[in-house]
C-alpha cells in the first residue's frame, strides 16, 4: 500500500533531490523511498553491530571472572562418569 506524506525541505535540498533522481532516473518520490530505504537499513546494521559489541563484552567479563570453559572436556568428563 502506498500512501502520500508532505515534506518540507529548503529549495537547495529539493534541488539536490531532483537532480539526484534525474542522474538516477527515477521519480522524486522512488528516489527518496530508496533513500529512507537505505538509512533505516543502515541504522538497523549499526543497531545490530552496537548489540554484538555489547555482547562480546560481556562474554569477555564473564571469561576474566569465570576463566576459560571447554566444553568438549566437559563433556568428556561427564561420558566417562556416567
């Protein structure tokens, strides 16, 4: 579904738009779709890279206070007690 907003930018920025969408050959309104397209896609990535930072440094807190885990020696200790 497609519906119409109303935008107000500075003539200076409308006339980077259209000639930004004339180089691109597409509508003014194709041009800034793709455009909000692409920077929530960008935000979202960045969103993401931001949570797997977070978490990378709370498996490097758990590491200095836990030490380092191996979990195939554990499983092996476990089979060989059972």
């Amino acid at each position: 579904m497609v519906v119409k907003v109303n935008v107000s930018v500075s003539q200076e920025i409308l006339d980077k738009l259209d000639r930004a969408a004339r180089e691109s050959h597409t509508s003014r309104s194709a041009f800034l779709a793709q455009a909000v397209e692409h920077y929530l896609k960008e935000k979202e990535r960045e969103n993401t890279e931001k949570l797997q930072r977070e978490a990378a440094r709370r498996i490097d807190r758990l590491r200095e206070e836990f030490g380092v885990w191996d979990g195939t020696a554990e499983v092996l200790k476990w089979r060989r007690q059972h």
